[in-house]
C-alpha cells in the first residue's frame, strides 16, 4: 500500500512544475482534497500571495442526515476548529500548511482531537494561471487507521469584467486509506475533478463573493476499507460551495463559506469513505478571521493606503 502510493504521488508531480501567480483566487474544497485558498484574493484579484503573510483561524459546523452509520448531524453537533498560515517567497512561491482539530463532536462519538494536517506549494506560470501541488492525512472515523492524499492541480482565471471574473480548476487527485496494522485491509483511489467558480469583486477591494461547482470522477479504485472491511465503491460527486469575504481593514479579513459535499450513497456504505471532513454527503458553514502579516513597510503602496487593502 504504501509503495502504491508514493508511486501515485510521483505519477502526479510527474505531470506538472511549478504553482501560480495571477489575478483571483478562491476558497478550497472539502479538506480530503486540499488546504484551502486565500480568501483576500477573491477580493483583491490574485492567484498566489503576492509577499508577506497570513494567519487564519475558522470554525467548520458539519451537518448531515447521518454520520455513516450514525444519527442525523444537526447544526453545532460536530465542528473542526482550522488554523492555516501561507507565506510568500521572492512573488514565485507560496507555502501554505494547515492543521484541523476537533473541539465539538456528538456524545455517541468518540473521536481524535485532531484530525487532519495539509500542506500545498503554490508558484506562477503566468499571471492568469497557477499549479498547486498538496499532500495532507488524517484519522480514520471510528479506527486508529490513516488517510493520506496527494493532488496536483491547474488554475486558469479569466476576466469578464472589473467585478467578475471565472475561475475553472482541473485536477488529478490520490486518496489512501490505510491501518497501523499493515495486515488490515487498504484502499486507494484517484479522482479527475474539475472546479469551475464565478467570482465577484467591488473595486476597491473591500469585498468578494463566489458561487462554484466541483465535479470529480473517480478514474481508479482498488482495496478495502479498513474500517468495513468492504471493496470501496466511489461514485461520482457533484459538489456545491457559496460564499462571501469582508476586507474593511488593511490586516484584516472575515470570510463565510457554505458548500453541499457530496460523497456516494448513504443506502450504500461501500460508496462513502470513513473521513470525518467530506467522507460522506453532508453541508458545511465555515466562519473564519485572517490576520495578514507584511514584510516591511515597502509592502504597502499609496494605493493600498487608500484602500485599505493591498500586497499582503
């Protein structure tokens, strides 16, 4: 299992270079797939963070009419707390890293503190298109076994006007699923996706918004599931996500984010995988802070003076 997937993993890097920089960028998917974006760039009109920093600190409430075999998940019974930090090296490259941890679940539950780690690098091509690079894992639900994930993606941004602009994502990406007994059974899968996001902006930076469909097609299953002990069965999935940021001062950002995930068929266990962020079909409500952190007083500019907002 582990062989199969460092191999995976160098199969994906193998098909690109670099990450991006240009114009906009836009919130990330469920965490199995990747840390998530900057939000200012949405509002700013950026792909990779142009210098400087950033911190963010987010609340995810989870809901769902089952947790895989569980009762029905209602609004405050299940959240991950996200801490997440990018920096900027010489314009060319971003480095992002995150951690999720787990303050609220359900009583009958009985769950990990934390629950998940990514890490992405991100570089320019040009100014309208980015490649990501990301690996991240996590606890299994109800078992002491990990899941591992590896995605390589392409951003391209096309302008449409000064306050729109669309944003269309393609991706390769790997999922493993494996215990610390190395007897027990393993899965690995690999998805194709592709995220097509519209994305609005006020002129003055202040504000972003986005409305966005991910579509991923699994191209490649093999294995068990640990947890089940059953061949995995992924399905397509049809993914949904909305939503706003607010930059009304230079340093600081508020952002909300709802998504519809969806993952297989709850009458079919074999089609959802046992990962608490995104394993299962579910909705989630992100509320969350940035704090951005400049290099030196030449990150700002007489125009973000004005504004408020500016190179990060």
């Amino acid at each position: 299992m582990r062989a199969q997937l460092s191999l995976t993993f160098v199969a994906v890097a193998g098909l690109g270079g670099v990450a991006a920089a240009g114009d906009e960028d836009k919130p990330g998917e469920d965490a199995t797939v990747e840390v998530a974006h900057s939000y200012r760039g949405v509002a700013q009109d950026y792909l990779v963070l142009p210098s400087g920093g950033e911190l963010t600190a987010q609340m995810r409430f989870i809901t769902a009419d089952a947790l895989l075999e569980g009762e029905r998940l209602k609004f405050t019974d299940l959240a991950l707390f996200g801490l997440a930090g990018r920096w900027s090296l010489f314009s060319k490259l971003e480095l992002s890293a995150s951690v999720e941890l787990l303050p609220k679940q359900p009583a009958t539950t009985d769950e990990k503190p934390w629950q998940s780690v990514g890490a992405t690098l991100r570089s320019p091509l040009g100014r309208q298109v980015a490649l990501a690079l990301s690996g991240g894992g996590g606890h299994l639900l109800a078992h002491s076994g990990m899941w591992t994930r590896e995605s390589l993606s392409i951003e391209w941004k096309k302008p449409i006007h000064d306050i729109l602009a669309f944003d269309i994502e393609a991706g390769v990406n790997g999922l493993g699923l494996a215990a610390k007994d190395t007897t027990s059974s393993t899965a690995f899968l690999t998805e194709v996706s592709l995220r097509t996001n519209a994305l609005f902006h006020e002129p003055s930076g202040h504000w972003g918004g986005w409305l966005g469909l991910t579509y991923a097609v699994p191209v490649q299953a093999s294995g068990r599931d640990p947890t089940t002990e059953m061949p995995i069965d992924p399905q397509p999935r049809l993914n949904f996500h909305a939503g706003t940021v607010v930059s009304l001062v230079q340093n600081w950002d508020l952002f909300l984010d709802f998504a519809i995930v969806d993952r297989g068929d709850h009458a079919n266990r074999a089609t959802e995988l046992p990962i608490l962020d995104g394993g299962f079909d579910q909705q989630q409500v992100v509320f969350g802070v940035t704090r951005h952190i400049r290099t030196s007083t030449h990150d700002t500019t007489e125009d973000d003076r004005t504004i408020q907002l500016g190179s990060l």
